[in-house]
C-alpha cells in the first residue's frame, strides 16, 4: 500500500489540542469579522436577524454531527476531499474538494482584505489621527487591494510558521478579543441613544471629516436604500428567506474539519461534537447579546440604515456617497460612546483580534485539501513536501498565495464584476459540503466494515444510523440554500442564474478541477499509476 502514494505516512503531525480545535471552529464562524459584516449586507430583508440567526443555527448543527462522526471515522487531513474520494469516488471527491477548498478561497483574500480595512486599519488609523490615510483605505479601490496584498502577507506568514504557532496566535486572539467584546457590550448596554448620536456627530467630524448632520443623513440614505430588516419578528418564511445570506457568516463551524490529522484525540465522536457544537453555540448566543446591546443605544433601525447606506453606495445601485465616509463598524460606534482617546484606542485595537486571530482560515484549511490531493498523486508530488521544521506544506500554500492576488485585484477593481461574485464564496462551498453530506448519508452501507469499526457505529435513531440522519436533515437544509441562490425567485442574492457572471466563473473552476483531475490521472497511468487503486486506500498521517 505504501507504494501507492507519494510516502508511508503523510508527515503530519497532531501538534493541536481539541481546545486548539474549538477555538479555530469559533473564529471560523466569526462573529465580528463575518458577522458584522455580513449583518450590515442584510439591510433589505422583511425577516427578522435574529430569528433567522437561531433557525440557521439549529440546522447547522447537524453539520456538526455530520461532519463530527466523519472525523471520528477518518480523521484525515484533507477532510472533505478524503471521504469523498473514498465513498464517492476519485473524480467527484477531487472535483468538489479542490474546486470548494482552493480555488474559490482566491475570491476570499478580497473580502478578507475588506474586513481588514473596515475593522483593523480604519478604525485605528482614524483614532490616531490619520484621517487622509484611513480615507484612502475606507473608500478607494486601490486602498482596498492594498489591504488584501496585507492580508495575504499576513497569512502566509501566519500559516508558514506552523500549526503550533498558529495555535498559540489563535488563543491570545481569542482571550483579548474577548475581552474587547465585553467591553463593547458594556459601552453599548450602558448608553443612550442620546449618547450616542452626539458622540457620532462629533468622532465622524473629527476622525473622518464628515459633514454636520450624519446622523440624520444617514437615516435619509438608509431608507432611499430600503433599508427595513427587522431585529426579530416576520413570518417563518420570510426569516428563512434571511437565511441564505446568514449563512455567509455562521455555516462554518466545520472549518477545521481538513485539520483533523492534526488534532489529538480527533476519533472521539463527542468530543468533536462539543469543540464544533460549542462553538457554534457561543457564537449565536454573543451575536444575540450584541445585536441586542446594538438595539438599545446605536438603534436598531439606524444601525440598518447605516449598513443600507454604505453597501447601496458601494454596489453601486446609488451615486450618493455616505454621510459616514467609513463602513458603520459597531465597535467603533460603540468607542465613540466615550471621550477619551486611549479607550477607544484599546478597544478598536482588541476588536481587531478577532481578525488576526481568524484570518490564517481564509488558507489553512485549503492547504491541507491540497497536500491531500498532492499525497494521492493528484498534483506534482512536490506539493505534498512538508518543511520539517514548522510542519507546514509551503508548496500548497504557495498554491493559494499566487492566484489569490489577481483574483484580489479583479475584485478590488470590480473588473467582469466580480464584487458581484461575493456569495460565491458560499454557494462553491455549500456544494462541496452536500458532497460530504452525501457521503455521510451512504457510509454505513457503502463502508459497513469501517462504519461498524467505527465510534459512532453505536449511535442510532430507530434503528438508523445517526450519521444518516444528519445528513438526510443537513442535506435537505443546503439543497434549501442551493435553490435559493441559483434560482433566485425572489430576486435576493445576485449569484444564481441571472447574474451570468457568477456562473461563468464558479462553472470555469470546476471545468479547471476536471481539467487537473483527469490530466493527472492519465499521466499517472502512463507512468505505471492506478490512481483508482490509490483512492481506494486511505492514507496514514
């Protein structure tokens, strides 16, 4: 067996602990980062955030179970791609891993990039008294690609050090992120509208040189942008039309599922189920904590039409530029609650964890996929070298690196309309998740000697394997969300079969991923290889 793949063992090493695990799942699906920034798209919406928040929530936890019992069953770095090229087969594994894990994560350097400046850049530099700069970031395109070269710096350097350094940058980010949250909430639930509209009437003038009246303007442009989303309440068929765009934010949780090679102890179902369930759960609760603290003294329809005002502009439906020439960040509104300067320094500073701490997700995982790919022959075999010092597979990276800063400059300049190519980042994903879902669903029957084997083989619903279930509930969720976003009957997320630009591009990354897969199988052959017989096994870490 040994010599079907490119060594005996993968080279890997488990250097994460399921704590390490939990609080990669945690910033997967991140509050601030994600979160913030996807609540503020959700301006036009007739349901209401938070119902949409615990209903999605609810299903997503059936990817925890579906992807927790994967890992307990194969805990393999690759994660998707491994099930899949073993259950489904080679071709559907290669195609909907790589396409999901690699190529559609370059269209997720930009919006990274654009968190980047919108909550760690702009804030700060405003603070400090760089308004020209923080201008030039918040509101050019150069200032926008320019972000994601940093980010990508950033990550590369995050990422080549090695999963033991990560862990230990991820866990100062979570302890003072945290803390930053607290104190956000506390500003937030200690104020007063009243409070709060003076103080952005005197912080936007004074940081970011906006005109007298933003407030009210604000409100003006809000609503000619139709801003209406509610804070709770509207039918449960209008939240679960909120739910597709929710899910930008919060269906991640099994991010870390490609690490799981990696992870000690990654064979306990219930353990996997808590790490990620966790996560999961926390997540909810502090997004509900901090949308009710947002209602109470921002406002809950101003902090809607802030977020209507800005993207209205900024897809360009609108030629009217915002009053507040900055992205309407919660944390900063909430800074500007107080006077002093050194406090709010502090906490845009501590905020501004939750994207360091979360921003090595955008390769990470891809790296892994890739490796896994390369480890079965699939890509040169160079790919799948390991630097022995950090552990960290350079050559995959790189992979991810180099495409990643012209699909950054194609956004940043919105060349072929790509920023309307923004919830293809999900929708590419979600498919490859339903390629997991699947395989899930038909493991027991398909595998009965490695399900029975298995830790999770004595879990069962009337006499149904649990695994099944989940994925029969989880499977029935993402064809939900596929619908939507593909057919688009009411017209509300902009990357189905209307906007041709998205469907040329997702279809051009899995024409590539066939491309690759089948190239690569008939030059194996030609050379002696069975790639069939290679994913017929599974590898040893």
């Amino acid at each position: 067996m040994s010599d079907l793949f490119v060594r005996k063992a993968t080279g890997l090493v488990r250097s994460w602990s399921v704590m390490d695990a939990f609080v990669y799942a945690l910033f997967s699906i991140n509050l601030i980062t994600l979160g913030l920034y996807s609540f503020s798209q959700m301006y036009y919406f007739e349901g209401g955030m938070v119902n949409a928040l615990i209903i999605s929530a609810i299903f997503i936890f059936f990817e925890v179970v579906v992807y927790a019992a994967l890992i307990s069953v194969m805990p393999r770095s690759g994660g998707d791609y491994v099930w899949q090229s073993r259950i489904l087969g080679g071709a559907v594994g290669f195609i909907l891993a790589v396409t999901g894990w690699w190529f559609i994560l370059w269209l997720w350097v930009p919006l990274y990039g654009d968190m980047f400046r919108h909550i760690v850049l702009v804030p700060i530099l405003g603070i400090l008294g760089a308004k020209d700069l923080a201008l030039w970031f918040a509101g050019t395109q150069t200032g926008a690609f320019t972000a994601s070269i940093l980010t990508l710096v950033i990550v590369s350097i995050f990422i080549a050090l090695g999963m033991k350094t990560y862990a230990r940058i991820q866990k100062f980010s979570f302890y003072g992120g945290m803390v930053g949250l607290a104190i956000v909430i506390v500003l937030l639930l200690m104020g007063s509208p009243e409070a709060f509209k003076a103080g952005l009437e005197a912080n936007a003038t004074s940081m970011f040189g906006a005109a007298p009246g933003v407030y009210d303007a604000t409100v003006t442009l809000g609503t000619n942008a139709g801003a209406i989303t509610p804070f709770s309440g509207g039918s449960l068929a209008l939240a679960f039309l909120v739910i597709p765009y929710m899910v930008f934010f919060n269906l991640w949780p099994n991010w870390g599922a490609t690490l799981y090679g990696e992870v000690r102890g990654a064979t306990d179902f219930k353990r996997n189920v808590s790490g990620m369930g966790w996560a999961l759960g926390v997540t909810t609760l502090l997004a509900i904590v901090l949308l009710f603290a947002i209602k109470k003294t921002i406002g809950w329809e101003f902090y809607v039409q802030s977020g209507g005002a800005w993207w209205n502009y900024a897809w360009g439906y609108s030629t009217d530029a915002p009053a507040l020439p900055v992205w309407p960040y919660p944390a900063l509104m909430a800074a500007f609650l107080t006077t002093n300067k050194l406090v709010q320094l502090v906490v845009v500073v501590l905020m501004s964890l939750w994207w360091f701490g979360w921003s090595g997700t955008v390769f990470l995982s891809s790296t892994r996929v890739i490796f896994a790919a390369a480890f079965d022959r699939l890509l040169p075999e160079s790919v799948a070298k390991i630097d022995e010092r950090t552990g960290t597979p350079i050559n995959a990276l790189l992979l991810m690196i180099v495409p990643s800063v012209v699909v950054a400059y194609l956004f940043a300049y919105n060349i072929a309309s790509f920023q309307s190519l923004t919830l293809c980042s999900t929708l590419v994903i979600a498919v490859t998740f339903l390629g997991t879902t699947i395989s899930a669903i038909i493991l027991p029957y398909t595998k009965p000697d490695l399900y029975k084997a298995s830790p999770i083989a004595q879990y069962n619903i009337f006499g149904i394997p649990l695994i099944t279930v989940a994925g029969l509930i989880f499977g029935g969720f993402l064809v939900y969300l596929l619908y939507q976003w593909i057919i688009d009957p009411n017209g509300l997320y902009g990357i189905g079969l209307k906007n041709t630009s998205s469907i040329y591009y997702m279809l051009g990354n899995y024409v590539l991923a066939a491309i690759i897969y089948f190239g690569f199988k008939a030059y194996r052959k030609s050379k002696g290889i069975d790639l069939n017989k290679v994913q017929a096994e599974i590898p040893v870490e």
